[in-house]
C-alpha cells in the first residue's frame, strides 16, 4: 500500500492527455526521487499559470491581459480572421510568418459523440468578432479532421449567410513531398485545390 499523498499525485497527472496508470506513476516516481527541484518549478509554474492566465477577450487566446498582444498590435490586418481550433493551431501560424490577421481560437472543435457543440467553442463569440464591422474575410483554419471540418462547415455556412468572404486552408503535397510517397487521398485534393501559376 502506497501513501495517499503518492495515488493523488498520480491521478493527478493521469488528467494530462495520453497519461495512463503507468506513465503517470513513473512521472510521479521520477519528480519525487530524482528531480524534487523540478516538481517545485512544475507546481509553481502551474499554480502561476492557473492564477495569471485569462481568455483574451477578443481571440480567445490565452493571455495574461484582457487583449492579447497579437489583437493589441497596430500592425495586424483587422480585416482578416482566422479561425483556429486550439492555442496550439494559432502558434504554428504565427510561426509560418506568412499571415498577418487577427485569429479566434475555438479551445475545440464540434464534436457531439463527446457533448461538444456551438456553447462549448463560442461560436456566438465568434459571429459577434466576425460581424464587428471590421473583419472582411474569415479564414477557416480548422484541422483536417471529420470533426475539423464538420466545425469549418458549420461555421463557414454561418458567416456565408452574412455575406462575409469564407475561405478554407487549401490542401495537398507538402512542402518537399514526393509524389510517390503521398496517400492518394492528400493527392486528390491536391489536383481538386490547384492553382493557377
């Protein structure tokens, strides 16, 4: 029998995402016996996130005031929004460098198998952000997934009723790809989403 302050640390790591009984075990083994130091950061810096972080009130990004900096900044395009799933889907945009509008992120996607619909991911917040006067054209930026693009239909059939330009992240072969190597599926939609050059 282990002590109870041990189980709870365990089933406390078990809430992180892809941590079963046994990883969350060894990672609470570890923090206690080799990296004390460690699990003090991880619980400071939890405990500081937990107390500091807020929903900007614009994007819905995390952030340590009301408006982030990305929705503060001067230099961004109000009139273009792109619309993402997770704080994780905006980071790998900025990061492309190659967009400079401003974003809502949905913390999700629909998924009614698992209770989540239009409440859970804002979508009323989204509309009111889309409709503000300013924004001209919504990027859907969903992920490729059913569920992805069951939230990307849905919200493009929304904004497309208030005539708002709707457009969809384009698909096919990535960057250094080879033909050969790519699922026919991804190559399809290549041949569907080409451009002209």
């Amino acid at each position: 029998m282990q002590p109870a302050a041990l189980d709870h640390l365990i089933a406390a790591l078990r809430v992180l995402p892809g941590v079963g009984p046994k990883s969350a075990a060894r990672m609470a083994y570890h923090l206690l016996q080799r990296d004390r130091r460690g699990a003090e950061s991880l619980a400071g810096a939890l405990d500081h996130a937990l107390k500091h972080l807020v929903h900007c009130r614009l994007c819905n990004n995390f952030s340590e005031a009301e408006v982030c900096e990305v929705c503060a900044s001067p230099r961004r395009d109000t009139r273009k929004l792109a619309v993402v799933e997770m704080p994780a889907d905006f980071n790998m945009m900025e990061a492309t460098q190659s967009y400079d509008g401003l974003y809502f992120v949905l913390m999700g996607r629909l998924s009614p198998l698992d209770g989540i619909g239009p409440r859970e991911i804002h979508l009323d917040r989204l509309i009111a952000r889309a409709l503000d006067g300013e924004v001209e054209e919504v990027l859907l930026a969903t992920n490729f997934t059913p569920e992805g693009e069951a939230t990307a239909h849905t919200i493009g059939e929304l904004l497309k009723a208030r005539v708002l330009k709707v457009s969809r992240l384009a698909r096919g072969v990535p960057v250094g790809g080879e033909l050969e190597y790519v699922d026919s599926g991804t190559l399809a939609q290549a041949v569907r989403d080409r451009r002209v050059v």
